[in-house]
C-alpha cells in the first residue's frame, strides 16, 4: 500500500500558500512568534470597522509580506480567490441593502482577507520541521502535529483544486472564475470541482492517518 508523505507537501512548486524558500528576518522568526503575530493581526481585522483602520491594516500586512520577501505575483496568486469571493458577497449586499451594501459587502470581504493574510506568510515562511519544533515549545506534541499538519495541508489542497479544475475544464465544465458569475454554471462547480475535491480531500486523510499509524505515532507520544 502506498501511503501519503508528508515531506511530499513541501516539495510542490508554483502553488499558493507554498513555503518559499528566501533568505528574510520573517523566515528566521521562530514559529511561535509568527503564530503570535499572526493571532495579534487576525484579531484586529476582525475588531476593525472604520475604513482608515481597515487600510492601515491592508498596507500593514502588504507590508509584512513584502518583507519576508515575497513577490506581488505570489500574493496575487494567494488571494485571487478573494476576489471571486468579494463579487459574491458584495453582491449578496447589494441584494439585501442596495447601494448602501456595497461598502459592508466590501468590508466584510477585506475582514475576511486581513484575517488570512499573516496565515499566508506563516506558510510561506514557515517550514514544516520548524513549524513542528517551535511549536511543541508551547504546546502538546499531538495538539502540535495536529495544527502543524492542517497548515501544510492548504497549499496541498490549493493544488488539488487547480489540477482538478484544469481536467474538469479540459472536459468542457464551465468552471472559469468568470463562469461563476453565471448561476447556469453553478452546478458545474459543485459537481465537477467541490466533490471531486472533498472525496481527494478524504482519501488523503485516510492516507495521512495510516502513514501517522505506520510510523507508530500514537506509542511515539504516549
């Protein structure tokens, strides 16, 4: 039986949220400090409400990528899906509050991104064996692997859907982000992208859990 690799994550290329390897002060910070920063920053986009604040916070955390230095192609690569999900819930506000709804509709969705922005860079910045020895400093071995192995499975995932959206497409499904605008196109995207995905994201599970069995993890840490 073949099972998964985890060290097989972190040699895919070209993905989103892919940990990059640069020389930066972000990329010598210890994991725990960036989970910190990471914590700190998450938490003030989801208490900021004015949009001064919420622009300061975006120029903070361009700024914080910049410096791990990271190109602006892979930032736009890591939040292009953002924007398909700005049309979407900007839309929804418009529906409900009109004109009115289209800055809360804007806001929301740069909440939402400000949220996951200093998670990208802990991705990016952040090898998977450096991930795992800072944070057992401060956390329990299994609580540790758990976190560890959730982040590294994003860029994973992040791969599956453009590799399953490319053969889907190949195929003829209307799949494109401007096809989504379409709601005709919508069940596309539910059966020939979503559950294709949930079922490669169960069977990696499921060979993620035997390869953790297979290296005796539950008697390594008892």
């Amino acid at each position: 039986m073949k099972h998964f690799s985890f060290t097989g994550l972190n040699r895919l290329s070209g993905c989103a949220y892919q940990f990059r390897t640069v020389d930066s002060p972000v990329h010598r910070l210890d994991a725990k400090w960036k989970l910190t920063l990471w914590i700190i920053m998450s938490t003030a986009a989801f208490a900021a409400r004015e949009p001064w604040i919420i622009t300061g916070l975006l120029l903070l955390n361009i700024i914080y990528y910049l410096v791990s230095r990271l190109s602006l192609a892979e930032l736009c690569k890591d939040i292009s899906f953002f924007f398909i999900q700005m049309i979407i819930i900007v839309g929804l506000y418009v529906i409900r509050y009109g004109i009115d709804g289209i800055w809360m509709g804007i806001r929301t969705t740069l909440q939402i991104l400000l949220f996951f922005m200093p998670g990208m860079v802990f991705l990016r910045t952040t090898q998977s064996t450096q991930m795992m020895r800072d944070l057992r400093k401060i956390l329990p071995v299994r609580f540790s692997f758990l976190i560890m192995t959730s982040l590294r499975f994003v860029p994973f995932f992040a791969r599956e859907i453009h590799e399953i959206a490319m053969a889907q497409r190949l195929r003829g499904a209307r799949i494109t982000p401007r096809q989504f605008l379409d709601p005709r196109s919508w069940k596309d995207f539910l059966n020939c992208l979503m559950i294709p995905l949930i079922v490669r994201a169960l069977k990696t599970a499921n060979e993620a859990a035997l390869s953790a069995e297979a290296r005796a993890f539950n008697r390594r840490f008892k």
